[in-house]
C-alpha cells in the first residue's frame, strides 16, 4: 500500500497571514523533510544534551568550547522547528539556520584542526562533526538543497 | 560491552537494514518495518527492566547514573516518535525515518554501556 497524501492533507495547518490559499510548495515537512526533520530533531535533542551536561558540569574547563556547544543545540533546534513550519517566515529562519549550522561545522572544524590548543575536540562541529559520523557537515547541505527545492513560489522570496 | 548492547547491536541493525531497503523499493511503512522498530523498542525496555534490576540489586554504574538514564529514556522515546511519525505521513520516507531509529539507538546503547562500566 503506498498512500501517498497530497501536501494539502497532511494535516499541518498554516499561519494564513504568510500563506496564501493552495500553495503547496510553502511546506517543507513532507516526503524527504521529514527525514531531514527527523535527524535535526535527533541533533537538537543530542546537542542540547550534551551542552546542558557541560555547562552544568565543567564549565570552567574550556567555557568557549561549551558555549559553542550550547550555540549548536540552540541553531539545531530552530532548524528543526523551522523547518516543521509551514510559510514563508519560517521558511527564511530554516534558511538562516542552516546556512548558519553550515558556517559553524566548517569554521569550528577548521579552527579544530589547526588550532587544537585552543578548541579541544568536545562540540558536535569539531573536527567536521567525526564524532557524529560526519552527520554534521552533510545535514547542511541536504538541508540547503531541500529548501532549494522547496523555495516559496514567488523568487523575490529567496532575498534576505 | 554486555548481552544487552549486542541485543540492541542486532534487532537495531536488522531494523534498520529493512526500513532502509522498504524505503529504496519505493514502499509506505508496513508491518514488517513497524514491528522490525517494536522489537527495536521492546530490547531497549529490556534493558530499561534489566538495569532497574541490577540498580536494585546494589550493582554500581560507574559513570554519571543521571547521565545513563537520561540517555535510556531519550533512546525509549526515540522508536514510539518515529512509528507516531510514520503512521502520520504513510511515504517512503517515513520508512527511512524508521530507519535512523535502529542506528541511533545501537548508537546509544553502545553510550549507555560505556556509562555503566
């Protein structure tokens, strides 16, 4: 059996204020989102976690790399919720949220490698996210692709 | 690591292999890949019985305890989210959202190990 809902029917109910009637494309957590939905959510629940544990344990011990830690759970989770919402604003956060997850894998990686002294390898985006099967540096760019496919309809909505 | 961590090691890689292989052949969750994460759910509520037993019976973890049973509940969690989430949206991509639960939860109990001893 493959019922497959069109995306009207699918039961999310969307701010009337930033989507108007019938547009379909202004969903994002349908099909192939709800993959990437489902592993932000993972991210979020395992960066917060994480951070929290930190924070509250050994702060003190490297506080820029447990801020960093508790920066990424903060971006996973609007990326996750962002991306569970239909409309356009929500569309924009999604955008900026991953494009910002994206700058952080690739300058705290960066930063890991060559400046190991000062960034010991304890945040998701260390060393290209390793420690997470390098989850980290792919989700970005499937997110990026994702949202592409599913930009609002009007193009002038891919400005800011 | 103990029996309970290649317990989930197995039913966790046998789930996932079948929800992966659902959703390539194009198919909606079915029974096979909804029961392949009940039993996926039910090793980790084994290991939930068997860790209170063990608790009970004075055995020590010799990790953070709060942190061993922040991850079993979250791992319990993670299963019942997913089958919710399937029977939501019947796509083939909720079969691969089916299929991360398998390798996460291996994941973590490989975690949850290395917290206890």
């Amino acid at each position: 059996m493959t019922a497959k809902p069109s995306h009207e029917d699918i039961g999310t109910t969307p701010d009337p204020a930033a989507v108007p009637a019938g547009t379909a494309r202004d969903t994002r957590n349908t099909g192939p989102g709800r993959l990437l939905i489902a592993v932000y959510a993972v991210f979020a629940i395992s960066a917060t976690a994480r951070a929290g544990y930190q924070i509250l344990t050994k702060f003190s011990e490297a506080p820029v790399a447990y801020l960093l830690s508790a920066f990424a759970a903060v971006v996973y989770l609007v990326a996750t919720v962002s991306l569970a919402k239909a409309g356009r604003t929500w569309f924009k956060v999604s955008v900026a949220a991953v494009l910002v997850e994206l700058v952080g894998v690739l300058v705290v990686g960066a930063l890991s490698v060559f400046d190991s002294v000062n960034f010991p390898h304890e945040t998701v985006w260390s060393l290209f996210g390793r420690g997470y099967a390098f989850i980290p540096l792919l989700l970005p760019i499937l997110g990026l692709i994702w949202l592409y496919r599913r930009r609002p309809a009007p193009k002038r909505a891919l400005e800011s | 690591m103990d029996a309970y961590f290649y317990i989930i090691l197995v039913l966790g890689l046998v789930s996932s292999v079948i929800c992966l292989s659902a959703g390539i052949l194009k198919k909606a969750p079915n029974d096979t890949t909804i029961l392949s994460v009940a039993a996926v759910e039910l090793s980790l509520l084994v290991y939930l019985v068997g860790s209170i037993v063990r608790v009970a019976g004075g055995e020590q973890i010799a990790g953070e305890p709060w942190e061993f049973w922040g991850y079993l509940l979250t791992a319990l969690l993670l299963p019942v989210g997913a089958v919710y989430w399937a029977i939501l949206e019947r796509t083939r991509w909720s079969n691969f959202v089916l299929a991360a639960v398998g390798v996460t939860a291996l994941v973590m109990a490989a975690r949850m190990n290395q917290i206890w001893y």
